[in-house]
C-alpha cells in the first residue's frame, strides 16, 4: 500500500516529506552522540537514512524549523482491521532540544493520523531512561502501558529495557 506524505504545520514545526536533499542534514543529526546513543545504525548514516526515506510503509517527514531541517518524523500503520493503530518514531538536533519542538511534531503527526487516517490509536516506544523523551510524549497525551525487557540492543552490545506507550483518539491533547 503507498502511504500519503502530507505536508503538515504545526505550531512551531512544518512536517514535510523528506527527499533526497534533505539526507546529509538527516544523517548529521542521526550522527549527533546524543541521537546515535538512541538511533544508531551502520556506519554510513546517509546510506541509512536514504534507505529509509524510500522505504513505503513508513514514511519519513523532515522536521522543518526556522527555514532548517532539525530531524525527522517517522510512521508505520499496522492495517489489519483487528489490531488497526500506527506507531511513531521520531529524532532531532540536540542543539534544537528544550524548545518543544518534539511535542509540537509528535502532536501534528498524531492528530493527523487519528483525524485525516482514522486511527483510533498510536503507539510510540522510547527507551526506559529516556526521561525526556517520556516527559515529552505525555504532554502528546501518550501513557505507559507497560515496560519491554531487553527490548532493544544498544551500542555495547547490551539489551535495554523499552517503555511502550499508547494514545487513544481522545486523549491526544
């Protein structure tokens, strides 16, 4: 199924599709230690970042702030009418941190997907100790559901404990 790539406004951040220009400014953040701690990949970031931006079922927005691209906004839709949701990824500039920012793009995309998509709910899934991704999506309106064990494999090789997270249609604030 080819997924729609709106362009959507939010209150301080545009979402727009990302496209092959933006990859250098993509691959940089996701090079920043405090995003590859929480987003690492292979070596070659740009090559990630490409492969991900044309891959269908989850498509990537370029966060857009002050005339720049500050990160980047992901979502997938699982479309099996009994489990019908979609989840969000997202990661930006270190150097854009504190401003909000992240709430307003998660905000838009979400209202997005459960207003113009249909969604009923989201789903979103921040490492354990990200506390300021946390803090971030329960301004959204996402609540913890509960903690997945070794759920992810970080850069030493050791497993680290995820949070998912949930936001039923009424919730988002």
């Amino acid at each position: 199924m080819d997924i729609v790539r709106p362009t959507l406004r939010g209150h301080a951040v545009t979402l727009r599709p990302a496209i092959e220009a933006d990859i250098p400014a993509l691959a940089a953040v996701r090079a920043t230690p405090e995003v590859y701690e929480r987003w690492r990949g292979r070596p070659d970031l740009a090559a990630e970042v490409a492969e991900e931006l044309a891959d269908p079922a989850t498509p990537t927005l370029a966060v857009e702030y002050a005339g720049r691209v500050v990160g980047a906004i992901q979502w997938h839709a699982e479309e099996e009418p009994d489990y019908r949701h979609a989840g969000i990824d997202v990661y930006l500039d270190p150097a854009v941190h504190g401003r909000g920012l992240g709430t307003d793009a998660v905000r838009t995309l979400a209202r997005y997907l459960l207003t113009d998509l249909g969604h009923h709910r989201l789903v979103i899934d921040p490492a354990a100790d990200n506390a300021a991704a946390i803090a971030c999506y329960r301004k959204v309106g996402f609540r913890p559901v509960g903690v997945m064990r070794r759920y992810e494999r970080g850069a030493d090789g050791s497993w680290h404990d995820g949070l998912l997270m949930d936001l039923l249609a009424d919730e988002l604030t």
